[in-house]
C-alpha cells in the first residue's frame, strides 16, 4: 500500500465512523467484554502512550453532564466515604499553606456564615473557648506550650475530679492551675497544669505546687 492509498484508506475509516459512530461504539464495547485481557492491554498501552488523555477526556464529559458528574461524585463519595476522607486529610496534611489559603477565601466570601457557625460551636462547647482564650492570652505573653480540651479532660479524671492540692471533690466547677506559675517561667504545656478549686487556686498566688503543698 502506498502511502496515498493509506491516507485515503485512514480517510474512508473515519467517514465510517462519523457516520456510524453508536454502532462503532457498541461493537467495540462488545469485543472489550469478550476479550478482557487483550482489552485492557490496549487500554494499558494507550494510557502510556497519551498520559493525561483520559482526565481531558472525563474533565470534558463531566463538563458536558455537570448534573450527572456531581452525582455520580457523591455516589462515589458516598460508597468510599473512609477512603475520600483519607485522601483528603492526607493532601491536607502535604498542602498546609494552600488549607490556609482556602479557609481564608471561604471565609471572607461567607463571614456572616462563619462567625454564626463559630458563636453556635462556642456556645455548645463553653470549655473550648476558655482554653482557646487562655493560650490566646499566654502566647501574646510569650509563654511557651498550648493545650487542649481533652488535655485537661484527662488531667481532671487522672485526679479523679479531686483537687490536686486540697482534694476536695470538684464536681466540674475547677480552676486549670500551672503548677510552676508563667510568671516564674511555668509553659502552658499540659504536663504544667492541674485542676484546682477557686480557693486553692486563689491562695497560691505565684508560689510553685511544690511551694504551696509545704506550706
Ligand atoms: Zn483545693
């Protein structure tokens, strides 16, 4: 075959299949489900050859089918709920600086929506915004250390929700007390705090546990 005649050959095909492009289609599909193996191989072969190909070809389709494309990906989202969370908490955790940047833009599109979501989520979690304030405050004073609610959590049940100076039972009202105080180079990590009552808190002012217990 010559050259002219293969391009005029190329040239019929394709007329064919513009033509008769559902039946092309189907025959296609039928051979690809009698001939897994050989199927795939061709399918393997081509995904070398035109790396990328097929994410144009599914961005173009779900372009063209945006309604069917959103539920197919809550369907898919839906069956791998565990695997999607994964993946996006491990691209989360690679993409640190780009979270911040997508959080910022989100916020300030929706700020009403946020500070309504945030006052909600305080006012049902009144101990995280104490902890929240009480780093607040230490980091601008420079102290070093951060905790969170479940630290003092663990704190108060290790103590069996006594005092850890008096002993008296706290019944859940407690002052969180840094042993070693920041004023006197205490962190504000964890293992420097306690649960006190108000009256032992108040009464050791700026004395270290130590100092307080042997008094
Ligand atoms: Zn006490």
């Amino acid at each position: 075959m010559t050259d002219a005649q293969r391009v005029k050959q190329a040239a019929a095909c394709r007329r064919y299949y513009e033509r008769n492009r559902a039946v092309v289609h189907a025959r296609a599909k039928a051979w690809a489900l009698a001939n897994p193996e050989r199927a795939a191989a061709i399918h393997a072969r081509h995904k070398a050859k035109h790396p990328g190909a097929a994410n144009i070809k599914a961005q173009r389709w779900r372009e063209r089918h945006p309604g069917a494309a959103q539920a197919a990906a809550r369907r898919h989202y839906l069956r791998n709920r565990e695997v999607v969370a994964a993946r996006g908490k491990a691209w989360r955790l690679a993409h640190p600086e780009k979270c911040r940047q997508y959080t910022r833009k989100y916020y300030r599109k929706n700020v009403a929506k946020c500070n309504a979501a945030k006052l909600r989520y305080c006012q049902a979690h009144p101990e995280w915004l104490r902890v929240q304030n009480r780093n607040l405050k230490l980091r601008r004073r420079g102290v070093t250390g951060q905790h969170r609610p479940h630290h003092i959590r663990l704190i108060y049940a290790s103590q069996n929700g006594l005092c850890y100076y008096c002993t008296v039972p706290l019944l859940g009202v407690f002052q969180v007390d840094h042993m070693v105080p920041v004023a006197r180079g205490g962190t504000n990590w964890p293992s420097n705090l306690c649960c006190a009552c108000g009256a032992c808190n108040q009464a050791k002012r700026t004395r270290t546990a130590e100092e307080f217990l042997a008094a």
